[in-house]
C-alpha cells in the first residue's frame, strides 16, 4: 500500500518514511492538500494531511471521488477537518492525539524569555556590532505569577518549568489538573487569573466555545505589562483586538508560534511576496512581539513520535482495528 502525505517538511521527510515498515511506501509532498492540490491524491486509498491542511467539504469530496478511503491527520487538532462531511462519505478520520509535550512547553517558554529579555533585539544589534544595552532591559520571572489556561499535558510540563522558575500558579481549565495543583497552582475563574498574572500561557483546543478565548475584554483585563504567549491555536486570540491594545503600548511582550489565518502562510516562502495581510503586517512591526512560525512542536522528538503515531493509524485501519486516535471510524 502507498500512502500520499502532504505538507511534508524537509526535515520531516526521513522520519516519516522510516516510520512505515514494509510493503507500506510513503510518497512525500512538500505541497499542501488544499482544493488545488486535492486531486493528485486520485488512486490514493490513504492520505496523510499536516495541520494547516484544507480538510473541508469540497476537499473531501475530491478525495473519496479520488479514491481516498483514509485520512490520517499528522497533528493533535483536527479543527480543519469538516468531520461530518467524513462521516457522511464514510471515510475514515484518525489524529495524533498524544506527542512529547516538553516540545510546545518548552517552546512557550523561549517566546516568554525572548520578549522578556529582549534576546531577538539584542542579537539584531550585535550583528551590527552595536552593543549597547539601552532598551534591553527586562525582568525577573521569579516570584511572578504564570496563568495557564489549559492544565493538560503541556499546560502541566509549562507549569513545572514555571515552578523551577519560583513563580506562584494560576490554572483554569474544564478539570482540575491534581500533578498542578501538587505543584502549588490554584485554579481561578478566566477573569482571575487575566487581571493577576504577569505571564499568561494558552494550552487550550480550539473550538467554537474557545474561538477568541482571549478577546477585547480579556485583552483589556490583563496587566499593561504583562507577557501573553500563544503556541496552541492562533483562532484563540482576537488578533485584531491584540493590535488595537498594542497601539496603546500595552504589554511587556507578545509571543506567538501561532497565528488564526496562518493557513497558506505559514510553512511557506512568502519573503518575495506581497503579503496581504495587513493585521499580521502591523502586528510583526511591533518591538514587543515575535512571531514565529507554528514551530512549537518541530523537534525530532515530537516529530518522530507524530510519524509513527501516524502509521500506526494507518495500519490499525487496514487491520480493521480503532483507537483513540480515531475521530471518524471505517465504516
């Protein structure tokens, strides 16, 4: 069997390749499935789509008109995937539901002390052998308060890392975490934990009850100077509210890995294009923000761990067999 995997980073390629053990043959795209692309999966019976991919209705009609029986997403959010539509063409849907967390944890807290530190502008200015430390003034994270909201897997190995750093834990969440709550952290209402935290941290799906968690109102709850890292899903922040309080000068620093309509932006070349977007235009002028490039979860750990994850669902469905993983079952 031969699987089409779309979306497929360089860096990726081997991993997945290696991660299907014979006959099973992966032919590797760098394209993305979208309703372009959509019909160069014909013959194909299983597909491998990243998490930018379109997923939608039309996406899926072209692939079961295709041929494709098997949808096998390399991510944990499926919040691009049209499930129904799946259903109803009786297609089976399957995910990643689990990969090392230190990777996204990890990463929040390098946005959170690179815009604290002021590290990208630091080392702008020593390229240019300027070595001045006007402006590059940050601050002590110990003995601050870190708000998590979302006390899952990431959510807890953020707030371990935030407990080494001595700071005091808020959470919110559905469920209280117990390891959490081990670790010190209380767990307050949304509005709590914006207006008291220093550092506020998003682990949380998006969904439509989370669209725009972090809207105007829970922008303008928060401390003026206060560090906001996304590195889940970009839909939840209000992005243009964030500008609208950037303009105002308000916060120490904005870290995000994420962005709500990264689709057809990132993971792609856009430096020879005009890019028309002009909420992420102004956004990346900003001093205090650093924007990267849903990069969080891009170590060979987590990568490795999402290849086999992936063909193991794959194989599961060519043995009949379902998991955990599976969002929408062979029907």
């Amino acid at each position: 069997m031969e699987i089409l995997a779309f979306g497929v980073q360089a860096d990726e390629k081997p991993l997945i390749e290696d991660a299907f053990p014979d006959p099973y043959q992966v032919r590797c795209l760098d394209v993305f499935l979208n309703e372009d692309t959509a019909p160069i999966a014909a013959g194909y019976e299983a597909v491998s789509t990243s998490v930018n991919a379109d997923l939608g209705a039309r996406v899926l009609e072209i692939l079961a008109a295709g041929g494709t029986r098997m949808i096998a997403q390399r991510s944990t959010g499926f919040n691009n995937v049209d499930l129904p539509t799946a259903e109803r063409l009786g297609m089976t849907v399957a995910r990643v539901s689990y990969y090392s967390p230190y990777a996204v944890a990890e990463f929040a807290w390098a946005l959170a002390l690179a815009v604290d530190r002021r590290v990208v502008r630091a080392s702008t200015r020593t390229r240019d052998f300027d070595f001045r430390l006007d402006g590059l003034m940050g601050r002590d994270l110990h003995g601050r308060t870190a708000g998590v909201l979302g006390t899952g897997k990431i959510g807890e190995a953020f707030a371990r890392i935030a407990h080494g750093f001595g700071m005091r834990l808020l959470g919110w969440d559905i469920a209280e975490n117990p390891a959490c709550m081990q670790l010190g952290m209380a767990y307050v209402p949304r509005e709590r934990l914006l207006a008291e935290s220093d550092l506020v941290t998003l682990h949380v799906p998006l969904m439509p009850q989370t669209l725009h968690l972090i809207d105007a109102a829970a922008l303008r709850t928060m401390k003026d100077d206060a560090i906001l890292v996304n590195t889940s899903r970009g839909g939840l922040i209000d992005t243009a509210a964030l500008v609208t309080e950037l303009r105002e000068g308000r916060f120490t620093g904005v870290g995000l890995d994420v962005y709500e309509a990264e689709a057809g932006l990132f993971f792609l070349d856009k430096s020879l294009e005009a890019v028309g977007d002009d909420t992420l235009a102004r956004l990346v002028t900003f001093p205090n923000v650093l924007v990267t490039s849903h990069q969080a979860y891009y170590t060979r750990d987590a990568v490795g761990q999402i290849a086999e994850t992936t063909a193991r669902n794959v194989l599961d469905y060519r043995a009949g067999r379902r998991s955990e993983n599976v969002l929408v079952p062979r029907s």
